[in-house]
C-alpha cells in the first residue's frame, strides 16, 4: 500500500493544571500546547492537530507519517504540555503540571504520566472516525461501551447484517496489573471475554482488530497513573479512537452504547462509582462532586492525513434523557456518602489517599478477646470440618 495513504493517529493527553480546582483547562494553556503544534506543522512534522479539552484535560488530537510511539510526536505532545504547564504555573492554576511525573524526557510519554491512544492505518476513501475524551474516570470505562460496539448485536445491527463485520472483532485485552495481554475472538470467546473486562480496573481493552482482516478498529489510552507512580495522581482520564462505518459499525452504532450511564470508577477523589454521562464541548467541565465523569465524542474524517471537522457528537437533543437519567443516577449513589458501594472497594482505595488515614488508627486497635476466644475457634472447627469432608 502506498506511503501516502498510511497515517498514523495520535491522541496523547495529560492534566497540566486548571481553573478553580480540578474543573476545566485555561484556554492560556490550550493555546500555549496549540502554538507548539503549529510550528510542528509548518515543519511538517505533524500532518494536522487540533486541541481540545475535557474537564481537567488538555487534549492533542495529531495526525503524522512516523507510526505510533513515535519518538519525535511524544517529544512534541511533551514540549506542547510543558510549554502550558508554564502558563499553568504563571496563571496560578490549580495542580498545574500535575501529569508530568517526570523532569526528563527519553523518548516516550508513556510511563511518563500522559495517557496515549494511536492508531496506524491506511486511510480508506474515506476514513471517519470518533475520538472519545473522558474526565474522572479510568481507561476500563470503555470496556462496556467497546464490548457493545463490537461483540453485542443488540447494539450494532451491522454484527449481524453486514457481511464485513459478521465474523466479528478481535479484542486485545491488557492486564493491567501483571503487564500482560490476550487477545480473545467474539462471537467465539465472548464469555471468557466478559469474564476479564467485568472487571474494568484490572482489564482494560486496549485494542480491537476485525477479524476478517486484522484491520485496527478501536484503540484506548490504558495507562494508570497511580500504577506508574505507587500513588494517587488522579484517576488515568482515558481517551479512544473508533474507526466507523464502511465495514466498521456506523457513526450510530458506535455512539449508541452511550446512551447508557453505566457506572465507571472515579469522580471525587478518584474514589467513587458514577454513571458517565455524555456531554458537547460546552459542557465538558467537572461540576458537582468533581463531576459527574463525563464524556466527550469528536467525530473527525482524516483526509490524507488531514483532520476534517470535528463535529460534536454528544452535542444533541438524542442524548438529553441519558443526561437526566445520569443525573439522577448520582442522587441516588451520592446519597450513600461515604459509603461503599459508592466509594470505590478497599483494593482500589490502595491507591487512593485513604491508607494514609487507616494507617493512623492502626494503633488504637486492641484485641477482641470474646472474639478471638469464642468466634475464631469455632471458625477453626468448621474450617477444618470442612477441610476434611474435602479429604474423603
Ligand atoms: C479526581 C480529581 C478530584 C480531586 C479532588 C481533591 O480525579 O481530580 O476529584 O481528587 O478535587 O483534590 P486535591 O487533593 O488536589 O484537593
Ligand atoms: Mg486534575
Ligand atoms: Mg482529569
């Protein structure tokens, strides 16, 4: 296939400080990030760029010859977020540079704090895409909508009725914890599927090929940023490209998923489940609760290399009753407080500032001697009972 038509589509995203807390970037630090792009594209670097934002995240949407994990297009996407995070600084801004975990650059954002979703294709005659930007939540709340899109006929009529996707997707599925992945066949292994990406903190779908061909047709940003630096630094705010229409599910069938709030891990303090709700451009900022987590689609032709829109997906009348139904969703959960099942389970509060808390009442702990005398020793019998039993 001839070079021309190989693009390469890179999202890289960081948290470089914002407006009156963890609510919204300055626009001082879209255009600083934007300027650097500029001079990219005058020297042909980048094809095309464009900057966005949701909520507390600066987004660069960038389009290139040099394939993902470019060592020149991370420099750049790291130039143009240091270059705002000194805006950041001078303007005061809230947690300005927070992303930047590290002084040095060696080649590759990843591990360095930003979150990174590319692609490499040859462009089709025509190649749209949507490119989804999340806030206050994590790169496993695409699990659900990129199962729907992809393995869930009920979802995409196209699974069933077009004979380009009616073999299916391939999912790459990326363990989070051991640095491993898989990849799974759906329809075919669409239970072992689920039984993985049921648990989004841990498996995270990182890619989706369709089968027919290998063609890429999804990619997420799967970095976590607590993993990376042991502590709590936010909760990896994630974004994905979906490759849409002629022989991938349609525009429709993509965005449709959405329509669902379903419950994502994060909003205040990175500590709490909340349905995402899908919000336009203007309303991509973090309110109540630092939330709730919301979600922003652009929907973009790239034309040699080119980024030809966007157009605001989420912008529309058709998803109003997801956003009253997301909101009422957070009444219900907000109104458990602190308590779990809205406060996120204790394995992933480890990652969170409440050990630190925990930590302090460790000594005011005395033992329970009732407990331990009577409880525990008749736990030991049925324990050993049952151990037994096992044995014969
Ligand atoms: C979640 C997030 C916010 C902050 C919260 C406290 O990802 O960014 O909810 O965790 O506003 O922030 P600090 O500790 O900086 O005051
Ligand atoms: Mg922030
Ligand atoms: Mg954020």
């Amino acid at each position: 296939m001839s070079d021309e038509r190989r693009v390469t589509i890179s999202v890289i995203k960081a948290d470089i400080g914002s407006i009156a807390g963890h609510h919204k970037v300055h626009p001082d630090t879209m255009a600083a990030a934007a300027r650097v792009l500029a001079e990219a594209k005058r020297k042909g670097t980048i094809i095309d760029y464009y900057v966005t934002h949701v909520g507390d995240d600066l987004q660069l949407i960038m389009t290139h010859r040099k394939g993902v994990d470019s060592s020149d297009i991370h420099g750049l996407a790291w130039e143009a977020f240091k270059k705002a995070a000194e805006v950041a600084k001078e303007l005061g801004l809230y947690a300005a540079g927070q992303d930047l975990l590290s002084d040095a650059f060696s080649g590759n954002v990843r591990g360095l704090g930003p979150g990174v979703a590319e692609m490499e294709i040859v462009e089709r005659r025509s190649e749209p895409i949507v490119v989804f930007m999340a806030d206050k939540t994590e790169p496993g709340a695409f699990n659900l909508p990129l199962f729907k899109i992809f393995a869930d006929p009920f979802n995409t009529a196209g699974l069933v009725i077009d004979p380009r996707m009616h073999d299916g997707f391939k999912f790459e599925v990326l363990d989070l914890y051991e640095g491993k992945y898989v990849v799974l066949n759906s329809p075919e292994e669409m239970y072992d599927l689920l039984a993985l990406i049921g648990t989004p903190s841990r498996y995270v779908i990182k890619r989706v090929y369709r089968k027919s061909d290998d063609e890429i047709a999804a990619v997420v940003s799967s970095e976590r940023l607590n993993l990376i630096a042991g502590r709590y630094v936010g909760k990896d705010d994630p974004v994905a490209i979906v490759r849409a229409q002629s022989g991938f599910p349609a525009l429709g069938e993509i965005l449709e998923p959405f329509s669902f709030p379903h419950l994502v891990a994060g909003w205040m303090r990175g500590s709490h489940w909340g349905p995402l709700m899908p919000v336009g451009l203007r309303d991509a900022k973090c309110t109540r609760f630092d939330g709730p987590p919301r979600i922003i689609g652009l929907g973009f032709n790239i034309t040699k290399g080119r980024l030809i829109g966007p157009v605001d997906l989420f912008d529309d009348p058709a998803f109003d009753e997801t956003r009253r139904l997301a909101q009422q969703i957070a009444d219900y959960m907000r109104r458990h407080g602190p308590f779990m099942p809205h406060r996120l389970g204790p394995e992933e509060m480890e990652y969170t500032t409440l050990p630190q808390v925990l930590e302090k009442l460790k000594n005011r702990f005395t033992d329970a001697e009732y407990y331990t005398k009577y409880v525990h020793v008749k736990l030991r019998g049925v324990v050993k009972e049952a151990e037994s039993e096992a044995h014969d």
